[in-house]
C-alpha cells in the first residue's frame, strides 16, 4: 500500500472526527531531518467523547517529494479511553487485510495489549485496545514505597527509576499518578511522561514542556518523542474540553 493510499484510507475512516493536537509529519520539519533512522513517521490523534484514537504511518525514508509514492509498511492505530465510535472507526481500516496475528506477536510477544492485524501486501495495519481507566489490583504498601523511594532516592540511576515506573504503572491508582507527576516535576523521566500521557494526565503537560524546551537541536531522537507526547497531550486535553 502505497503511503498516499494509506493516508486517505485514513481520511476514509475517520471522516467527521476531529483532530485534538496538530498531526507530526516528520519529513514536513526540518528539525528532524537528521534523526537515526531508515523511516520517516507520521502521527495523528483524533478524539471524539472520551477517547483518544493515536494513529502512526511509517515508510521508508525516502526524500520528502517521494514519500506519496513510497510504500507505507506499518499504519497503527493505539485507541485510548473510551469511545465506541472510534473504535468502529478504527476496525474499518482492517476490512479486506489478511489477517497476520502470527506476525504482530512475534514483534510485541504477550504484553496485554488487544490487537487486530492484517496485512495489505507489505503493510501491517494494526489496531490496538490499550486497556482504560478503571480499577486495578494494589501493590503491597511495602513494595509501593520500596518504589516511590527509587523516585525520591537523589542517587537512584535512570535505569532504576525506569524499571520502578513501569512496575508501579501496573497499579495506575491516583497514589500512582501522585507519585509520578512528583517525579517528572523534579527531574525528567520520558518513561513517566510516557505513561502519564497514556493515561490522559494533562497536568504533566508543564513538566513535559519544560523538558522539551531543554532539548539541544542535535538531538532529534528526544525532541521527536517529547513532540509526539506533547501532542499526545494536548489531544487529551482537547477530550476534557468536550471537542468531538
């Protein structure tokens, strides 16, 4: 499939959603031109009711006034919240795939994550069900402070808070969030901005703005990943403002 004829499959499929943050095409922006890469990336972010549809292109990084003609080889849509309207939306996009869950597994394994894949030629588009807000098993009050301590700990590594991030996000409770909005306002951590913008936790928006702005230019590798939370967010706070 051609990256012109995913893009207005796109169009196709979620016609009438509004867009929540402006869409990040990366060959459309010089700040990106030198990123470490064999792809280039498009994001968008529809919203409609209380959920996020977040979808990503990627095709070969070819030069820029070729990209339309370039094969896109990977369409992905991450749907967040709750919104059965994007949900249909999204499961158009594998109407006439073959179906390829053999291959999405092999690429992610079983990390908990619903998805529908299929395949159009040399293209995976793939549609995933990341699980909502709602209630979930507590850590041990033990093991909760063991690891908001690693946060706190002036001397933890990256490496550490890191892993403490991901374990406490399994509990994703307001004690969770609480302790990853204080970490990502003394010190930056993407792993937490990651899961709080999953999460639809605008508040970090500030923290996430602060650390953008402190990317040096020849480090595109961040500055993409920050952009595309930073806009994740945004989306997010377009769901809270009633934009549908």
């Amino acid at each position: 499939m051609k990256l012109s004829d995913a893009q207005s499959l796109l169009e196709r499929c979620f016609a009438g959603m509004a867009e929540g943050a402006p869409r990040l095409t990366e060959p459309h922006d010089a700040r990106f031109a030198l990123r470490p890469s064999a792809v280039w990336l498009e994001y968008r972010w529809y919203v409609h009711e209380r959920g996020l549809a977040e979808v990503f292109l990627k095709w070969g990084r070819v030069p820029s006034e070729q990209s339309a003609g370039a094969e896109a080889t990977v369409l992905r849509v991450h749907l967040l919240g709750a919104s059965p309207e994007l949900s249909e939306r999204a499961g158009r996009m594998l109407e006439g795939g073959t179906p390829s869950q053999e291959r999405i597994l092999d690429l992610f394994g079983d990390d908990g994550v619903r998805r529908e894949c299929v395949s159009f030629g040399r293209t995976s588009v793939t549609v995933e069900h990341w699980e909502g807000a709602g209630p979930r098993p507590l850590l041990e009050d033990a093991r909760f402070h063991a690891l908001t301590g690693t946060l706190e700990d002036p001397d933890s590594t990256n490496e550490e808070r890191h892993e403490a991030v991901q374990r406490l996000a399994a509990e994703r409770s307001p004690r969770v969030v609480e302790a990853l909005l204080a970490l990502v306002t003394r010190k930056p951590s993407l792993m937490a901005l990651r899961v709080l913008s999953e999460w639809g936790v605008v508040a970090a928006r500030g923290p996430l703005q602060r650390d953008l702005a402190a990317v040096r230019p020849d480090n595109p590798a961040d500055l993409w990943a920050l952009t595309a939370l930073d806009r994740r967010l945004e989306a997010w706070e377009a769901v809270g403002s009633g934009a549908e």
